[in-house]
C-alpha cells in the first residue's frame, strides 16, 4: 500500500517509522526545508507520563478569566473570537466537570505511558541519541495550598502507574545541585522518577534520517493546499506541483490539521495553544540544571540538553499568531536567573515560539474517519513527545487491521 503522510513533525515521522516497518510505501510531505521545523522544533523536553493531566480541568474557567487582568499568569486568554474557538471553547468548558476530567486524564496518561515504553524501544532498534535524560523530573512547589492539591490529583495518576513522590529539598540538592542554594523559594517537591528529558528535534530528525535509509520519501518544502475526493475516498492531495497520489493518508499536521480536514468535509475540534521557549549555553557547569524539572509556581520548565539548556513557559489561547518579542521571554530568564544564576548564558538565548495542537478534551485523535482512507493523528497539545511512539504504534495497529494494546475509542475522532 501507498501512504502519504501531511506532516513531518514527531507524529509524522514516527507514524512513517512504525508503517514503514509493515512494509509499506511511505511518502512524507511537508511545507518546511526539514523533519521538526513547527511545534516538534524547541519544545520543553520533557517526557512526563507522571504529569499527564488533561487541561480541561473544574479550576480552568476561572483560571482563563483570571488571566484577563493578571497578564504574567501561565495560563493565558488573548481575548478574540472566531467560530473555530467558540466551538472549541464551549467543547472545552463542556469537559471541565470532575468526572470528565478524571476520565481525559487517565485516558491521556495511559497512553503516556504505553509511549515511553515504545519510545524506548524505538531507541533500542534505531540507537538513534536524542540528548536522553533518565534520572526523572523535578517538580518544585512555592505555595503550600498548590502542593497538596497537587498530591491529591496525583492518586488520580497513581492509579494508572505514575511513579511520583514527595522529596526532601536535601533530594532535590541530590538530583539538582545547583538549586542548594533556592531552597527558601520552595515549600516542597515531587520527583516523577520515571519521567524523562530528550530533544525532540534531534529524536524526529534522528529517526527521519532512519526511515529514509528503510525507503521512505520525504518530499519537503511541500504545501498541501487540499485534498481531491471521490465518493468516501481521498484520491490525491492538491500541491502547486500537481495532484500526489496514494491508498491512503495520514493527518498529522498539528496546528494546521482542521484547515486540511475540512477539505474532506470533518470538522476536527483543535485549537492552537501558544507557548515560548528559549535555548541557552551552559555556563557554570556547578549551577546548571542536570536534569529536567517544572517549577510550579511560575510555571517555567527546564530542562538540560547536553550543553544546552531550553526553558519554556506560557499556554495562550490566541490563535495562530507564531511572533514574539523580547517581553514574551522575561518570566522565563527571570526563573533561569533565580533558580540556575551563573549555569545559563541567557543573554545567548535563542528564542522561539509555537503552537500546542490541542483538542478540547485533551487526548489526541489517533485513528479512522469517515472518509475510509483518511486516518488521523494529530491534536496531542502540550503532551506530543512523550505520546508520539504510543501514538504511532496504535496507528499503524489500526491502519494494519490488528488489535491494540490500548482501548483505541479513547482516541477515536467523534467520540462526543
Ligand atoms: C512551548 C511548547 C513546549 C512543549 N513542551 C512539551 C514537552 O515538554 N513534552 C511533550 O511531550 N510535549 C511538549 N510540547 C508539545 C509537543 O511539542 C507537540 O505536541 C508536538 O510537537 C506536536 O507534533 P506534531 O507532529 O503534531 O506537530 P508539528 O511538529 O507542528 O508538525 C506538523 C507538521 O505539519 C506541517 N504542515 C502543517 N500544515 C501543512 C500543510 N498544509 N502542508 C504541508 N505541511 C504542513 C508543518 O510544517 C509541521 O512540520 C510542547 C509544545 C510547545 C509549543
């Protein structure tokens, strides 16, 4: 069979790594020169199966409109309105509950999981390097009232496996020596001891170069335009180059993926969720970050990737705006200084600034439509890297007719 793949970040790239090994004819497209140009670029670095929860959440309503007058908040609405995000919204609020919270999280964290372990393996078969990190994530507390209710909402997680616990800050000093001296900034901290650190970019880039060596193409620099329907089939993608024919596509387009679905007549339900990151030099190798961690209060990450250090902050509910400037960034090297002093050159950082594919209820679309070649993975928000491999093997399952280690109508388009 023939497969075209619209997207050659994390989820197009590891869905053409694991349809690849069936031994079918893959061809990748993408609008940009290279694998990783959008979301997949800079991302956290984080792989957190132990912090998987769905955003959708009873404190996010009041969060969202709090942050109408408290601008420095991480949670962010840019007030605009159209009817993609009023659909999305109200799809959203509809998700807050309690119950429906419960059940996104633990379907999103099973699959985190489930990825790990296939991300695990990937590494194995391919030896791809992807700046691995295995000594956990360090998750650091300001406020008391946060730090219980967050180790009430961890039995949650608990009940499906998260490895997370409370540490004393001489265990965090352990892991992280460079915060000795921060220890009067924090009431407590949680390690997720199976949580891991890599660059995202490296890993797709890495594992691109392996399934070109197995026969895929990847034809870059490619704009898909539309698509060419008969009857319930897509028969060919629309680029400025002519029609490209295939048996079968995948959506993994992230952000952009309603724009294309809708050309098949699906109204897929995923809104664009804004995020910053930097990537600075290590300085002082003694006051570095080692490994990975989220500081709870201000809501930056970090994480270290060889000699480099990437921080990110910010979920913004704005639209499909990518620009930046300089105050997008003063949160984060205000938490770099604070934290890490001399271990980050901040004035080297380099900045960027993406958009989270994120579905209103928080696990991703992973599986069949109702146009019988089109198949979708795509809208895995803040969580991407840690699900890809999970996200791709229960694809390629589908798509192979084959049962699935995980209950597929989790992740099933249309399942409200
Ligand atoms: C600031 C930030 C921090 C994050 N931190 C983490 C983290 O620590 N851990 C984690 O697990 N996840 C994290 N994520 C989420 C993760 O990065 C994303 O979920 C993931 O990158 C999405 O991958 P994707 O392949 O779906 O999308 P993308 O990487 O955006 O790939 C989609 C591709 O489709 C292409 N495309 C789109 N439209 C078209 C078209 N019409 N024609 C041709 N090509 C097209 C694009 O060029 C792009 O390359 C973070 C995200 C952000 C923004």
């Amino acid at each position: 069979m023939r497969i075209a793949i619209i997207g050659a970040g994390l989820l197009g790239v590891a869905s053409a790594y694991y349809l690849a090994k069936e031994g079918h004819e893959i061809l990748v497209l993408d609008r940009q020169s290279g694998p990783a140009r959008e979301t997949s670029f800079a991302n956290a670095s984080l792989l957190t199966p132990n912090h998987s929860f769905s955003w959708a959440a009873p404190s996010a309503p009041w969060l969202l409109l709090k942050s109408l007058w408290q601008a420095d908040s991480g949670l962010r609405f840019k007030p605009h309105m159209n009817s993609q995000l009023l659909d999305w919204g109200l799809r959203f609020l509809r998700h807050c509950t309690p119950g429906r919270h419960r059940a996104n999280t633990l379907a999103k964290t099973r699959l985190c999981f489930y990825s790990m372990a296939e991300t695990d393996k990937v590494t194995r078969e391919t030896g791809i390097s992807w700046q691995r990190g295995s000594q956990g994530v360090l998750y650091l507390f300001r406020d008391r009232h946060e730090l219980e209710l967050n180790d009430r909402n961890l039995a949650l997680l608990r009940e499906v496996g998260a490895a997370i616990k409370p540490i004393s800050w001489d265990e965090v000093v352990a892991i992280e020596p460079g915060l000795a001296h921060a220890c009067s900034k924090f009431v407590g901290a949680m390690h997720g001891t199976s949580d891991e650190v890599g660059d995202a970019r490296r890993f797709t880039e890495a594992l691109a170069e392996v399934c070109k060596a197995r026969g895929v193409t990847f034809r870059l620099s490619t704009t898909i335009d539309g698509l060419d329907l008969e009857g319930d089939r897509v028969t060919a993608l629309k680029t400025a180059s002519g029609p490209i024919k295939a048996d079968a596509f995948v959506l993994a387009a992230g952000s952009y993926s309603p724009q294309l679905a809708r050309r098949a007549g699906l109204h897929l339900p995923i809104y664009p969720v804004k995020g910053y990151s930097i990537t600075a030099p290590v300085g002082d190798p003694e006051q570095a970050p080692r490994t990975g961690g989220l500081d709870e209060g201000t809501l930056v990450a970090f994480a270290r990737l060889g000699d480099r250090v990437r921080m990110t902050s910010v979920a913004e509910v704005g639209g499909y705006d990518t620009s930046y400037s300089p105050e997008n960034f003063t949160k984060i090297l205000a938490t770099g200084r604070e934290l890490f002093r001399d271990g980050i050159v901040l004035d080297r950082a380099e900045h960027w600034a993406c958009l989270r594919p994120a579905t209103p209820d928080g696990p991703p679309y992973i599986g069949p439509t109702s146009v019988r070649n089109l198949w979708l993975n795509t809208g895995h928000g803040y969580l991407g890297w840690t699900m890809c491999c999970g996200s791709a093997r229960l694809l390629a399952d589908q798509m192979m007719g084959r049962a699935t280690e995980l209950d597929t109508r989790l992740y099933r388009y249309g399942r409200y």
